[in-house]
C-alpha cells in the first residue's frame, strides 16, 4: 500500500459563489477558507495549493453578533513609537466592506507560503454584481463539509 501525495500539476480549481447577505461573518470566513485551502476534497495534500476560486457577493450586508460592530478592534501598528492604529469593526465596514471579509478569512488560513496564492482566489464584491459571469461558479453550499 502506497501513500497518496498530489502534484501540483495534478490540481484542478472550481468556481463557487456565496453570497454574504444576512451571514455571520465567522461562520462564512470559516466555510471560505476551507474552500480556499481544498481541505474539502479527498486528494488534500497540506502542501500542495488545491483549493477552489470563491466569489463573495453582497459582503456590505454581512452581519455581526451582539456587540461585536463597537467592541471588536482591528490594530494595526507603523513600527514608530506611538504608531498603533486601532479601528472598529462599523469603521471598517463603512470604508470597505469587502475589507472585513479578506481579514476575516485571511485569519482563518495557515500562515504559511500557500496563503498568499490562496487570498489570490478569493473575490470579494460588496453589490451583487460581479464580472465573474463566464466561469459558472456554483453556489458554495454545494462544497461538503466533513
């Protein structure tokens, strides 16, 4: 008996569409990121990039719980003394919503040299319009979850 390592070349990369409206924004990072990464498919290899395109629409109405719009803070810092920039979650989301998503699913992906070619396959538009229309993506729902 033989242990099964994909090639790259052996790879393939669907097409899926989810659309944000009226989702916890964790609960579809997670389903995202697992799309991202080919963790759903049974040839998943950890260090072979196989994971699917994903097309978000609608993520300016994607939702949070409870407080989370004021009490969750996003940080960020220049390097220089005093240099620490905090913003909320409503501030992110009123200056770029699809902003809220990439973070969102960029911290549920390994850090690792595969999670800058898996945030390449992920589209984020905030309408429900997107010029993804010749790649027939199909709805995320369809990707099973072991």
């Amino acid at each position: 008996m033989r242990t099964y390592q994909q090639k790259s070349e052996e790879t393939r990369h669907d097409w899926y569409i989810v659309d944000a409206a009226g989702q916890r924004l964790g609960t579809l990072a997670v389903h995202i990121a697992r799309a991202l990464s080919g963790k759903h498919k049974p040839t998943w290899t950890p260090h072979v990039d196989d994971g699917d395109h994903v097309i978000v629409i609608n993520a300016a109405r994607v939702e949070l719980g409870g407080k989370k719009w004021d009490d969750k803070v996003y940080r960020r810092h220049s390097g220089y003394p005093g240099g620490l920039h905090t913003r909320t979650a409503r501030e992110v989301h009123e200056k770029n919503p699809q902003r809220l998503i990439e973070m969102a699913v960029r911290g549920m992906l390994p850090p690792n040299r595969l999670r800058a070619l898996q945030l390449r396959r992920l589209r984020v538009y905030s309408a429900g319009e997107h010029p993804h229309d010749g790649q027939q993506a199909r709805p995320l729902s369809e990707v099973p979850t072991h």
